[in-house]
C-alpha cells in the first residue's frame, strides 16, 4: 500500500465544504464517490492507498455492495475525512 498522503487545506470541523461537494452529497451521489472526486483521486489511486480491490470499491461506489467499517476507515484515512462523512 502507498503512503496515506496529506491534503493541504483539510476540512475540520470548523471549516466548511466546497458548494459543488455538498450539493452532489443532496442530490444524493455516495459520499465515498464526491469525497474521492473532491480530492482529485481515480478508483485506482484510492486501491492503491487503500489496497482494496477496485471492481469492491466500485460496487460500494454504486452501491451494489456495502463496505465493512473497517473499509470505511481505511477510506475515510486514504480521503482525510472522518468516517461518519462517509457512511450512509
């Protein structure tokens, strides 16, 4: 697995998203899919830093398959994002 990179300009709590970011969250797009997106990343760079499977991390993607919490944590690490923002 790669190193989990640092993003420059985190959000924390007292911070706030990006419009476009919490408007595809509305219009109800997975939150792991507008996460990766935000961040800049492909499926494959996030199984790279998450050594999921990508065909497993599209189905959570497309809601095909439910992730366990311990692959949202590693997703949530790889997204610098708290879990809870990624669970349905």
């Amino acid at each position: 697995m790669e190193e989990m990179p640092s993003f420059e300009g985190e959000e924390t709590e007292e911070s706030s998203l990006p419009l476009d970011v919490l408007e595809r969250l509305l219009d109800g797009e997975h939150p792991l899919k507008v996460f990766r997106r935000h961040r800049a990343l492909t499926q494959k760079q996030l199984t790279d830093l998450t050594g999921l499977n990508a065909t497993y991390l599209s189905q959570i993607e497309t809601r095909k398959r439910r992730g366990s919490t311990r692959v949202y944590r590693r997703l949530a690490t790889a997204l610098g994002v708290d879990i809870r923002d990624l669970i349905e």
